[in-house]
C-alpha cells in the first residue's frame, strides 16, 4: 500500500504530500522542512533521557554509544554488569561527546509505534537511534549511510551539511569512507526544533551543534531493493529438482559448471513468478517481528459481533498470499493460514479502511467472517473502530 491521503508519511512530509515526496525526493534527493518546535516531542522529550538512562538501562555498546569526531570516549563509563552510569554519561558530554541510543524504538513504546506504523506504509524495515549532542560538537564526521534517514530535530538545533551521493544506492555490505574530495555540497544550514531532514542513502553528510545542545531521532529506512526480491524469486523456486543439485566437485575453477549454469538461467524466466517472490520476501522478514502489544495483552477484549467495525493496526505489515486452494497472511509476527475462500476478506482487511465483520466478504457466512476477525483480533492485527448503533 502506496502513501493515503493523511497519512504519517504526509504528516511528516507536510506542506508536501506523501505523494510528491516519494516521486521527486525519495532515493533521489535531500529534503528540508521546517516544522512546529514542539512537533516531535511526543516521541521523547529531553525530559526522558535520564530516565531512559536509569530504568531501560541500553547497553553499550550496541545499545548505547558515547561519541566525538567518530572517536568513542575512552574512560570508563559503565557500571560492573555493563549498563551505563547516568554520571559518566552526563560529564562525557560536558566533554563534548554526543550520546547515541540505538534501536529506541526497541525500547520507548510512543517510538516503536512511529516506526511501525512508518515501515507498513513504506513497507521496508525501520528502525530509530537518539542523538544527544552537546553544544559546539559534532559526533561525527563526514560520511554517507547505507539507508535512508529522516532526522527528526526534537530540541535545539544543528547546522548540516548535505552532499551529493558518494555511491549510487548502496547495498548493506557497501561500506566505504568518503572519497577526497567529497562529492558537491547541496545544502548547508541550521535544522531547529519540529524541522525535518531527509536524506537518501550514499549521500554524504555531517552535522554539529554551535551554541546550544540538540536532540534529535535518526530514522532509518532499509530499503528491500529488486536484488532482494529477484532472490527471493530465487528461494521461491526451490522445489525445482534442477536446482536442488550439488554443484560438481571442483567447481570453483568452472569445471562442470558452464553448461548447467547457461541451462539453469535460461530455465529461470519460467520458474520465477512475482506473487511467489513477494510472498517469500515477506516470510523471510515479517514472521519473525514482534509488534507493540494491544492493551489488552491480558484480556481477550471485548466479545466481537457481526456488526463491529474493525480496522488493520496501524504499526501491523501484512502481506496476503493466494493460491493452490489456500489463502492466508504473513504479518508482523506471525503467519494465518486457510482455505482460499478467506482471501478476498483479508484482503479488504490489507486495505485498511474499517469494516464492519459481516461485510469483510459477502461470499463468507457471519459465522465465518466473525471466527476469521476474532482470530485476527487475538493475534494483534486488527483493532475495533467502533460499533454499529
């Protein structure tokens, strides 16, 4: 599902659309909007940063790093079990350190709900770190990622500055420094409170603070690229005996294996199939994610009724598979599956309007589409709207 009128991407994107912004910014070009001070201070206040510190206690240095022009600071912050010493963090950045949480949105819910509402409409993996410089510093220097960044300046500021790309898109395992010289300058300027920067993946960056200390939340979107999908076609095919081979003994010098790899390939184009390709790129990143709990954790919630109105989460990613007399769902933690019939239901549910139970598909009982939302409901995936008067 592409961006909808009012969505988080066109709330954070605004005054453009969702829309204008995937077609004329997104793995393109660098963005900058300014924004209301206090727009994103709903997500995590400098308020939080101690209690961050004290109570979820991330652990360096995966969790947690203590930062200054790509140096890490070199005394001795940590307690005797590892967690950080909320002390030794805040004279490190007396020094000049940036503190740097990674994977907040692993650990503060209002964070974690933005991600994940973020990544099922993008639909690609995201995930969030927490910058906290202090004044007249910079964590690092010059460099370029290898996803998208949406940075969402939540207090102070920083001045930055954007370059062109250094590597066209780069995939994960293309790591590199910045070339000398480094590619033309683009955008140099303050990011203040309630701004947002957007900036594509290769391109290079780097930012600093002058007079005042900042904070800000680094998005990152991991793209699943057509290399990603075409293995996972691949993977897909495996039920094909002709791939299921052992290569020859001694293959690495190409002994044996010209003629079966040209035989293989022009084999493919009629084994490979979209829908398949689609459907085992989901499983292979969806299942295995954990959303938010409901509030209801401990409770089966309310008793629902052909006439209840539900709707998709938010922060849910689904994919509906159909075929072979079956259909089903792969989400965000977990797969359902069943007889074909309960396809065209999950996919008015993968809509994500609200609907009331009975009408999810005409072609099912009350009974049947009622046991199909409770099912779901239970599992996490929907929440209810409403009821009918």
């Amino acid at each position: 599902m592409l961006a909808t009128r009012n969505s988080l991407l066109d709330r954070l994107v605004a005054p453009l659309s969702a829309r204008s912004f995937l077609d004329d910014y997104w793995e393109r070009r660098s963005l900058v909007l300014s924004g209301d001070p206090s727009r994103f201070q709903h997500f995590f206040a400098l308020g939080d940063v101690g209690r961050l510190l004290h109570y979820l206690k991330p652990s360096p240095p995966e969790g947690m790093m203590l930062v200054r022009e790509s140096q890490h600071y070199a005394r001795r912050w940590t307690n005797a079990d590892g967690t950080p010493r909320p002390s030794s963090v805040r004279a490190a950045l007396g020094e000049g350190y940036s503190l740097i949480v990674n994977g907040i949105d692993k650990l503060w819910e209002p964070v974690e709900r933005f991600a994940g509402e973020l990544q099922a409409q993008l639909q690609h993996p995201v995930d969030v770190n927490l910058y906290v410089t202090p004044p007249g510093a910079r964590a690092f220097s010059h460099h370029w990622d290898i996803m998208d960044v949406f940075i969402l300046q939540v207090a102070g500021s920083k001045t930055w500055q954007i370059r062109e790309a250094a590597v066209d898109r780069p995939l994960p395992d293309e790591h590199a420094p910045v070339g000398d010289p480094p590619p033309p300058l683009v955008f140099e300027g303050d990011l203040d409170a309630g701004g947002l920067l957007y900036i594509p993946r290769g391109h290079v960056h780097s930012a600093c603070t002058t007079r005042s200390l900042s904070m800000h939340l680094s998005v990152g979107v991991h793209p699943k690229t057509w290399l990603d999908l075409m293995s996972a076609a691949i993977k897909a095919s495996r039920g094909d005996s002709r791939l299921r081979g052992a290569l020859p003994p001694g293959y690495l010098d190409g002994s044996g294996v010209q003629s079966g790899f040209r035989e293989l390939a022009a084999a493919l184009p009629a084994l490979l199939d979209p829908d398949r390709a689609l459907g085992q790129l989901a499983q292979d990143w969806l299942v295995s994610q954990s959303p938010p709990p409901g509030d209801a954790f401990l409770d089966a919630g309310p008793d629902l009724a052909a006439d209840s109105v539900v709707r998709l989460r938010a922060d849910m990613l689904c994919h509906v598979f159909e075929g072979e007399g079956r259909a089903g769902m792969s989400y965000s933690g977990g797969q359902i599956a069943g007889p074909a019939k309960i396809g065209a239901a999950l996919r008015t549910l993968s809509q994500r309007g609200a609907v009331a139970i009975r009408d999810l598909d005409p072609r099912l009982s009350e009974r049947e589409a009622l046991v199909l939302a409770t099912r779901l409901y239970r599992d996490g995936l929907l929440e209810l709207e409403c009821q009918h008067s």
